[in-house]
C-alpha cells in the first residue's frame, strides 16, 4: 500500500496563484495604515466576505468615479485621514 501523499503547501500556493492569473486576478501590495486595516476587517465581517480583497474588490466596484479626484488623494497624506 501506498503512503498517502504529503500535502505540499508551496504546491498549493502556486495552483491557486495559477487558478486566480486564469481567472484575470493580479496579486497586488498595498501599504497601509493600521486604522485602515482594522476597517477593512471591520467591513470584511460586517460582509460577511472570504478576505480583505473581496472588501476591496467590493469598494472598487461601489466607488463613484466621477466623484473622486486628486484633492481625496491629497487628503490621505493628512494626520486625520482615517
């Protein structure tokens, strides 16, 4: 009898980076604020969502492009921003 196979977690990771590249999906990093993670865990249970980049993918797609602009940009580099 065969010993059963080992699971390769570094196996695991790159089939589902491979699966999500087929999918259209781009790993991307983002520098933030402590504050802004505890809001988006705060937005991620309140969605009841899988992980943060489901609440982001989420925010991108509600978000009003119309109405953002350079001064809301310029506003996050403000102490007060959160």
């Amino acid at each position: 009898m065969a010993a059963p196979r080992v699971r390769n977690h570094s196996e695991d990771a790159a089939r589902l980076r491979a699966r999500r590249r087929a999918e259209g999906m781009t790993s991307v990093e983002a520098i933030l604020h402590r504050d802004d993670v505890a809001s988006l865990d705060a937005l991620k249970a309140q969605l009841g969502a899988s992980s943060r980049s489901e609440v982001l993918r989420a925010l991108i797609a509600k978000a009003d492009r119309a109405e953002l602009s350079p001064a809301d940009v310029a506003r996050l580099s403000q102490p007060s921003a959160t």
